[in-house]
C-alpha cells in the first residue's frame, strides 16, 4: 500500500463528464498513437459500467452503481473517505489489493494523469455520474 501515491491537492473527484469519455476511450501506449495524445482508460473493455453501453468486457467485475451500491451519496462526506480511498488506490495501484490484479496500474506506471483519475472517479462515485443513476 506504500506504493499509492495520493492526488497532490487530496482532491480525489473530478468531473465524471470527462469521466465517461476516459472510459470509453481505449487509446494510449500503442506504436499507432502520436507522442504526446493522453492514454484512455479503456474501462468497458474489462467492465460493465453504464447500462446504456451495448458492449462491455467481462474480465473485470461489473461497476454499474459503484458508488450507489456502496452508499456513497455524498463524495465529500467523512461516511465515504474509506470508499474513496481504496478506489483511488485500486486504480492508482490495484497490485498493492491483490499482487495477482490484471487491471492496468494506472497511478503507479504513469498511463494516467492525477486529473484524468479524479475524472474516473467521479464517474464511478458521483451520485448525479450515470454510473449511480
């Protein structure tokens, strides 16, 4: 767990908006794409998210309801931190959880930014995020 670097300003939550578009976006670390273009996080290649999305992968477990199934209706509010934290954690470093994780070490390998994570974040936590609706 001493491998989970923490957002610099401790916000963890950005705008699940951007969120969304990251999710779908499977671009990034590939000889094709041009130095310089931001990684995706290509989520609903292992994950079920929004049940609007007609395809998903199935490697992952579902995220449909992240935040709702774990009672988080407020991001800010002291009742979530545990939740908030471990999601960042998982997604920063998921190998410090489970040192078999096949997800992606987004935080730890550089393959996302701190502001592209709290848009992730959002969409999985954000009570308005279609992810909880």
């Amino acid at each position: 767990l001493a491998t989970i670097k923490l957002p610099s300003d401790g916000n963890y939550i950005g705008s699940w908006k951007e969120g969304e578009k990251l999710a779908q976006n499977g671009r990034g670390n590939t000889w094709s794409d041009k130095e310089g273009t931001p990684n995706g996080g290509n989520c609903y290649n292992c994950h079920k998210i929004s049940k609007e999305e007609l395809s998903n992968g199935t490697i992952g477990p579902s995220l449909y309801n992240y935040g709702k199934l774990r009672g988080v209706t407020d991001v800010k509010a002291e009742s979530a931190k545990a939740t908030v934290q471990y999601t960042w954690g998982k997604m920063f470093n998921s190998q410090a959880y489970n040192a078999c994780s096949s997800m992606p070490r987004f935080g730890h390998v550089g393959a996302l930014t701190e502001a592209q994570m709290r848009d992730l974040m959002a969409l999985l936590l954000d009570p308005e995020s279609p992810v909880n609706k």
